[in-house]
C-alpha cells in the first residue's frame, strides 16, 4: 500500500481550502485552524526569502521537476536600504514593464551617482500601477499578492488603478510619469521597455517627449548583461534603494534562468510579482554603462537631443553652445 498526500497543483499553495490533500491533520475539527495559520504564516515567511520552492516541496508535498535559484539573497536585499535619497534635477534611467493579466504595471528608475569616496553607485526607486480586475477586488488582489497595496500607496510606493473595472488606465501612467518627471526636474537619459509593451502610454512618449526610447526584446542575448550587473550590484553593495516594500519582495520573488547564452530572471508562479525587477533590468540595459566613455550621456549630440525645447533655446544663448561647437 502506497500513500501520497500532495496537493495537484503548484497553484493550489494559495487555495487554503485545499491543503488537506497535503496537511490531513487539517481535517479534524479542532486542528484545522491553527494549522492552516501556521502554514499560510509560512508561506508568506518563505516567499519573502525567495523560497517558495521549498514551501512547494516540503510542506505542499509537490515533486519540482527542476530547483529553483533564487536571485538575490534577502542578507543583499535588506543591505541596500538606504533612509532617503535626492533625486531632484538629477539624471535618470527609466524602465517600464506593462501590465499582463494580473501583473502589475512598473516603473524603475535608476540613478547614477558617485558617493564620498568617488565609488560608482546606482540608486533605485519605483512606482506601480496595481489592477485587480481579474482578482476580483483590490481586496483580494492584497490577499493573493500579499502586500498591502492600499497601505503602501499613501507612502507613494504606488497607485491603485482607477480604471472602473480594474484595468490599467495608460493615461493615468501616461501622466503620473510625466507629472513625476516635470515635478523632480528630472533629466531623462533613457527610456527601456519591454518590445512587447507598445502601448498607447508609450505612443504618447514618442510624440510629446524628446526622450531617448528604446523597445527592449525580452530574450537572454538582451538582458543577460544588465541582469547580471544587477544582481552583481547588490552584492558588491553599489546600489542603494528605500524601504520599499513592492520592491523588496519582487527582487526576493525573482528566480534565475539560465541558458547556453546567459542568465534572465523568471517567477514560480503568476502571483509572485517581479514586474519591479523586469522593469530595473530595462533601464540598466543603459544606465550600467553611464560611468563609461561610451555610454550616450556622455556623447555630446545626444545631450542637446535630450534637451526640451526651452533646454535647448537656453543652451544657444549660453556660451557653453559656442565651446560645445567648436569641439563638434
């Protein structure tokens, strides 16, 4: 006689009312209770570590076929935090990853700095747009995410849709970023986003911008690079961040895949967001290079091309565009 209590699926570690098939004990009246708290404490434990495969494994009874490595550690995760950060005026990288069914809608911006002692820093903040229409409910959306979206949107962190049925608004986005951009005064160097993401926000871009946007295709031979600069930074501890709460966990939900060419980061599961992360690595796809000779903020053409159009009258009043052309 052979027995074997697991759940069916990977899906079903969010379905509490399933987890006798891999918890029996849940059945009898009296445990049913405490067990299903202590499990779904957990599993949330777990998922903030990175490690929801072994909550998969050991305590759903579900065979992996394959391990699942996590990208960063959570020990690199909470080193980075840094109390406040000033980003007004300064030079920006800016990654966008689009919403996708349940997924969020992300914003990363990375800004390049130098600290005291001349090292190479990046900082990295975000802004999400939270739908919730195949949830149901942004109620049940917090429930299935577990984050605190409502919470975490008075701290700025992000906005709830406002979308009627809980779809992403692209205007909404469309004027938050350009809002958030006018307000800090920020200068942008470079826009990355997903090549599948061409929405009517980014339609927008490129006719009201004169920004620098560039459709990044979602494969390996692309991304391992700024993937790797990524993960290397927080480990060399040169990036900084707040304590961002939709941040933190979407860098602990990121997993690696690796192919014959490099490494992308992946999710076990649809409601492990790491839409934040997609979106970083779009913007370091340019901004890991912005140190460097070559890299286009340093390339004199392309900063005029960035300037607005009151940027660039200024400039051609200001002696700087004499000395600029006499170089070109």
């Amino acid at each position: 006689l052979w027995l074997v209590w697991s759940q069916d699926s990977e899906n079903e570690m969010f379905e509490p009312s399933t987890w006798e098939k891999s918890n029996p004990l849940i059945g009898l009246p009296n445990k049913k209770a405490s067990i299903t708290k202590g499990i779904t404490n957990l599993r949330e434990t777990l998922a903030a570590k990175g490690k929801i495969a072994e909550f998969q494994n050991k305590t759903m009874n579900i065979y992996l076929q394959v391990s699942q490595a996590s990208f960063l550690k959570l020990k690199d995760v909470e080193r980075s935090i840094t109390s406040r950060f000033e980003i007004y005026g300064k030079q920006v990288y800016i990654g966008y990853d689009y919403s996708m069914f349940s997924d969020n809608t992300a914003i990363a911006f990375v800004y390049p700095y130098l600290d005291s002692k001349g090292k190479r820093h990046w900082h990295v903040e975000q802004h999400s747009f939270i739908p919730w229409e195949k949830a149901g409910s942004i109620e049940a959306k917090e429930k299935q995410d577990g984050i605190n979206y409502r919470e975490l949107s008075k701290k700025g962190y992000c906005t709830i849709t406002s979308h009627p049925q809980g779809l992403i608004n692209d205007d909404q986005v469309y004027q938050w970023l350009l809002n958030y951009v006018e307000d800090n005064r920020l200068e942008v160097v470079f826009f990355g986003y997903d090549a599948w993401g061409a929405t009517p926000a980014i339609k927008q871009l490129e006719l009201n911008t004169s920004w620098n946007l560039m459709a990044i295709r979602q494969r390996t031979s692309e991304l391992k690079d700024p993937t790797k600069f990524l993960q290397s930074a927080f480990v060399e501890s040169s990036i900084t961040r707040l304590d961002d709460k939709i941040m933190e966990k979407a860098l602990l939900n990121a997993q690696v895949i690796e192919d014959k060419i490099g490494i992308q980061v992946d999710k076990a599961k649809a409601t492990l967001k790491i839409d934040v992360v997609d979106a970083i690595i779009d913007a370091l796809y340019q901004g890991m290079i912005h140190f460097e000779d070559y890299s286009d903020v340093n390339d004199p053409e392309k900063q005029i091309e960035r300037m607005t159009p009151q940027q660039k009258l200024d400039w051609l009043l200001s002696d700087e565009a004499g000395l600029m052309g006499d170089e070109l």
